[in-house]
C-alpha cells in the first residue's frame, strides 16, 4: 500500500494508498479499510495495547489528513502508516523471539531450511 511504485525521477517509492486517495471519498475508505486489517492481524500477534494504539494512531492520522484534497495524497505518499506500522510489529516480534522460542513445545527450531537438524 505504501512502497508499490518508484518515481523515477524523484526516486520517491508511493503505493496504492495515495493513488486510491485521489478517488474522491471512497479512495481513502478503502485506503484505510485494508490499513485496519493489518491492525486485525497485529491484534492476532497480542501485541500490547500501547503498540496497538500507536497503530491505529499511525491509521486516523493518515485517515484524517487524507480526506484533504491533494494535501492529503502527498502525506498519504510521505507519511507511509502501513510501513511504520510494519515496523512496529517486527519491532515488537524481534523482542518477543526470545519468548517464542522458549515456549517452543514442538521443537520446531530444530527445523532449518526444510532439514531436520537432531
């Protein structure tokens, strides 16, 4: 959503986020419409409340701007809340490695590469 296409000239990355912002209404519904399920699929990680708020910030505020007309497609293509909220989330899983592989019943670190390290 955020980082499809390069400008070849700017070298600046945008995504369908700004483009389906320049649809009037409805571009910026859907826009943060599939910005929400990626807060659906965080909350499906548990991730604590203050990152999940951060998120969802990172959504409205990007909602919200880009209802403004032009304006709101250039912070749309700057802002980037579906790249920082990624971010948030890897942050939060590469703290959380540790945790996970202590609670590993199955054994599954013994698997690398699709072999079978005993």
């Amino acid at each position: 959503m955020d980082t499809a296409f390069k400008i070849p000239v700017l070298g600046i990355k945008v995504g369908w986020d700004p483009v389906l912002g320049l649809v009037p209404g409805l571009g910026d519904l859907i826009a943060t419409a599939v910005s929400a399920y990626v807060i659906v699929l965080a909350a499906r990680f548990r991730l604590p409340r203050g990152i999940l708020a951060q998120m969802v910030f990172n959504i409205g505020l990007e909602a919200v701007v880009g209802t403004v007309p032009l304006v709101g497609d250039l912070f749309d293509a700057f802002y980037k809340s579906n790249v920082r909220n990624l971010k948030l989330l890897e942050a939060y899983l590469q703290c959380e490695s540790t945790e996970l592989e202590d609670a590993d019943d199955l054994n599954l670190s013994s698997v690398r590469d699709g072999e079978v390290y005993t």
